[in-house]
C-alpha cells in the first residue's frame, strides 16, 4: 500500500482513518511521552503515525491516568477543526 497520497495539512489517508476512529469514539490511546493508540480495542499497527498526531496536538488523553494504562483518546480543538470539512462531505 502506498502512503504517499496526501490530505488536508499533508496527512495521509491512515492518518485521516484514525483521526475518524478518535471522532467516532471508537479509540483509547496510552498514558506516555509517546502514547500507543488502540482502534476497537486492537493496537494500530502504525504506531509512529499514531505518535505523530498526538505530537501535532491533534489527538489527546482527555483525563489523567496510571502511567501505561488506557484511556480514551479524544480529538484536541485544532484536530476537530481539520476533520469537520471532511465529516461534512461524507
């Protein structure tokens, strides 16, 4: 699979598909300095790109929690506004 096709703000469409899977609640993401992401309840199998969106600020922990445990991973403001258009078009 080729990951070199692009989104809005230079995302890949991997990327784009779990930003949706925040939005839709369907994610957990991990209490770290680089936090795992977990998709109905399985691990993503990209997890660099999953690191990348929370150090973009895009995704986050909505609360505090035991170092290593899961919480659900919710989208920050800025990733709220970069998926709304393409919610809208759908």
């Amino acid at each position: 699979m080729n990951e070199t096709v692009e989104e809005p703000e230079g995302l890949s469409y991997r990327a784009l598909a779990m930003l949706r899977a925040v939005a839709q609640g369907r994610a957990e993401i991990t209490v770290s300095l680089e936090p795992d992401l977990y998709v109905d309840g399985l691990s993503c199998s990209d997890q660099s790109t999953a690191h990348r969106l929370a150090h973009a600020g895009l995704i986050r922990m909505p609360r505090e929690g035991a170092p290593g445990s899961r919480v659900p991973a919710e989208l920050s403001e800025t990733g709220q506004d970069l998926l709304k258009p393409l919610l809208s078009a759908v």
